[in-house]
C-alpha cells in the first residue's frame, strides 16, 4: 500500500468527536430517521454551463479525503459521546445522464433514496448531465458540516490552490475555551431564559401531520438581477444591513399568514443561525460552527408589515446588547450530555406539546465562484435542498449567486398542501418586492 494513501492517512487521524453544533444536528437527523425517512441531508447544486473535467473533479475528491479523513468517516457512540471514525473508504463521483431532460428527478431520486444495509457515506458528489451542461449535487449529511462549511468545500474541489484549506479546531470549543466559568454560567441562564420565551408563543405550521410516509419536493423561485436589487435596496431600508436575513423572515411569515396556515396558532417561530466562521476564510471546512437564534411575532404583528419589521428589528438588537447569540453556546454544550430523544424534546417541543419551529430557514448569503466558474465551467445558477422534521414539514434555504437571489423551498409530501405552497411563494413574491396591495 502506498505509505501516503488515504486508508493509512486514515487510520493515522483516529476518532473525530463531534463538537457541540455537531450533536444539535445529530438529534435533529434522528428524529428525522425515526420518522422513517432518510436523515438530515442537504444539498447544493451548481448548474454548470458546460461539463467539468470530471477525472480532475475524482482526483480532487482522492484529495479531499487525503486531507480531510472525517469525508468518508463512519459515526460511532463511545461512552455518552458520539465520534467520527476515519474509514479511508474511497469518494467516487456518481455519473448520471438525464436522457429526458428531468435533472430535477434525479436529484430527489437520490434524496429519497431508502437507507441501504451497507453505511452510508456521509458525503457523496454527483454528475447530472444535461444535453448542455449539467447540475454538479453535493449531498451530505448536517452533522458533518454546515452550509458555509459546503461552499467551502466547493471552493476546495475547484480551486488552483487546495493547500489553502486545512483542518483547524471547532470555533464553538474556541470560544467557550475562552470564557471563564462565571461567564459560561450567566450565558447559559440568559439562553435558558430566551428559549423559554420562544416555547411561550404556540407556533402556526403549515401542516396538521405529525406521521406518515413522506418523500421529499422541492421548488425554486429565482429572482433576476432588477429584483434583487429591488429586494436588497428594499431590506436595507426596511433592516438595515445587519438585519437582511430579518426581511427575508418577517416576509415569510407574513406570506404565510396571507396564505392561510393550515395550523394557526398564536403566532409564528422561526429558528435561523448565527455563523461564527470569519467571512470568506477557507478553514474550518469540516464541523458545524453555528449558533441558534430564533425570530418571534404574534399573528397581531404580522399582520401589520411595518409593526413587524420594526419589532423583528428591536428583537435582533436585544439580541445583540445581550450576546444571545453566543450565550447559546453553553447550553449546545450541556446539551451533548444528554440522548437524542430527550434533547430532542427540549430543542422541539413546547410547554403546549406542540412543535417550536413553524417552519426551518437558512439565509446561505452571497455564494462566488469569480470569473473562473468551477472547474472552468461558467456556473450559471445555484439552489439548496434539505431534509427537515415532520413538523414543521417545510425548510425555506435562501441563496445568492452571480447577483441573482434564489429561494429554494423543500417540503415533505403529502404533508404539506401543494396548492397552499403555491400561495405562499406568490405572497412572497409580493413582500419581497413590496408589491403588496
């Protein structure tokens, strides 16, 4: 065996153990699992204006896990905590050719695919191509990294420089590392504090099922370079810059309020993240390096646009005065003691029984490629696909690429009405470009 191959490198690495955001997602795959359907996986796709040199893009993946061996690694329990354990087990690149011109079925062919007897790797990348073209799917499975951590592993397999991109330490255990014991303390009852205030609201749902076999859909509204600027200008003046993400939530529950939410409640949760990686840094690729927060409103305040922004806005400032957003950090800690079912229950149920989340968002940002594409394939478009858990039975991933905002909404059928998603990305086109009547 060559001495510096990826088994033995592999082997040399040893177990890997989750660090605190890691395990969040883990016990939100399982519960995912235990509903009978395949796990927390997420996906980007990149649609590639021509084919990449699909033999560079294998070599590349050898690469990958040469250099980062938790690519291929296996989970394991040991003890109360949960590990990665480095197999060496080759990536290959899945090639598919969609003759009919139905790429999009693939795709959800593979992300409805039933659990094999054989483990799953937790990363796989595929091919679709097209007459012209194609679509280039990441797949992996949350704990293994986290959405920044997915463009960034892009960057790696299509960069001129991957010894750019390293390993390095969680910047979760960075930061609690830095904190002395009183103040891991009082982070922790503020968190404790805030969470409680987010179970007090009941939350509206788009779905009344809690059961059932589901497979998942999804649908993409692309908006061209004149509406992004429309819609950017317009959360700059509504948010401000540090609030852009809040636009994005406060029209969705406002579309989803117009639309009439098949399960209305007291009002609306939405569970978004606070990223700790430094912006554009190649490193860390691998881990989950986030914090949550959660964005909050009676059915009164969404009703009322301005009223909504401007509270969604006093809440994010709240937030910031009194560090909520790391203050998360130690309770994500305390949190790896405990199972998955019962971390579970806390991190979804409310005081009431019912679920926290109305509905799974992420806000991904601005993802470039420069003027070298991928590879040195133009990419023409991006969009992202995720499991979620039933309920809330809807995810709403937003993404910018090449100046055009792309909002990807993934659902679970027959869970969620189809003809009621249809009227919510329709009311939200209307808030998002402030067409509203």
């Amino acid at each position: 065996m060559d001495p510096a191959s990826p088994k033995r490198l592999s082997e040399e690495a040893g177990p890997i153990r989750f660090n605190p955001a890691d395990y969040f997602t883990f016990v939100l795959d399982q519960e995912i699992r235990d509903a009978g359907m395949p796990g927390g996986y997420c996906g980007f796709v990149l649609e590639l204006g021509g084919e990449p040199d699909l033999e560079s893009l294998q070599r590349r993946l050898d690469l990958l896990l040469e250099r980062f061996p938790r690519a291929s690694a296996r989970l394991e329990k040991r003890g109360k905590r949960y590990f990665w354990i480095p197999t060496g087990r080759r990536i290959l690149l899945e090639r598919h050719r969609c003759s009919d011109g139905d790429s999009l079925r693939i795709i959800l062919e593979i992300f409805n695919r039933k659990p094999s007897s054989v483990e799953p790797m937790p990363l796989s990348l595929h091919w679709i191509a097209g007459e012209v073209g194609g679509l280039l799917l990441l797949n992996w499975i949350h704990p293994l990294l986290d959405a920044r951590g997915g463009k960034i592993l892009l960057d790696f397999l299509g960069s001129n420089q991957p010894e750019a991109f390293r390993e390095s330490p969680s910047l979760i255990e960075e930061k609690l590392s830095q904190w002395s014991l009183w103040k891991k303390i009082r982070f922790f009852f503020k968190a404790k504090s805030h969470n409680e205030q987010a179970n007090s609201l009941d939350s509206s749902l788009p779905t009344a099922a809690e059961q059932g076999k589901q497979s998942l859909r999804f649908k993409v509204r692309r908006y061209d370079a004149a509406e992004t600027q429309r819609i950017s200008r317009l959360a700059q003046q509504t948010t401000g810059l540090a609030g852009k993400t809040l636009y994005y939530i406060g029209c969705f529950m406002r579309a989803m309020e117009q639309a009439q939410v098949p399960v209305a409640k007291e009002g609306y949760c939405v569970p978004y993240a606070f990223n700790l990686r430094r912006q554009n840094a190649p490193t860390p690729v691998f881990g989950n390096h986030v914090s949550c927060l959660f964005a909050r409103a009676t059915r009164s305040q969404v009703g009322d646009r301005d009223g909504l922004f401007a509270h969604l806005l006093a809440q994010y400032r709240q937030t910031v005065q009194e560090e909520l957003d790391f203050a998360y950090l130690p309770l994500m800690w305390l949190g790896q003691w405990l199972s998955p079912a019962r971390y579970a229950k806390l991190l979804r149920k409310q005081k009431s029984g019912g679920e926290l989340s109305s509905a799974w968002f992420s806000d991904i940002g601005d993802l470039r490629w420069g003027k070298e594409g991928f590879l040195g394939v133009p990419v023409d478009g991006l969009f992202t696909l995720c499991w979620m858990t039933l309920p809330p039975g809807l995810a709403l991933l937003i993404g910018q690429s090449n100046g055009q905002l792309t909002l990807s909404y993934s659902y679970l059928h027959p869970a969620v009405d189809e003809s009621w998603l249809e009227r919510v990305m329709k009311r939200m086109d209307a808030e998002l470009l402030e067409t509203v009547a």
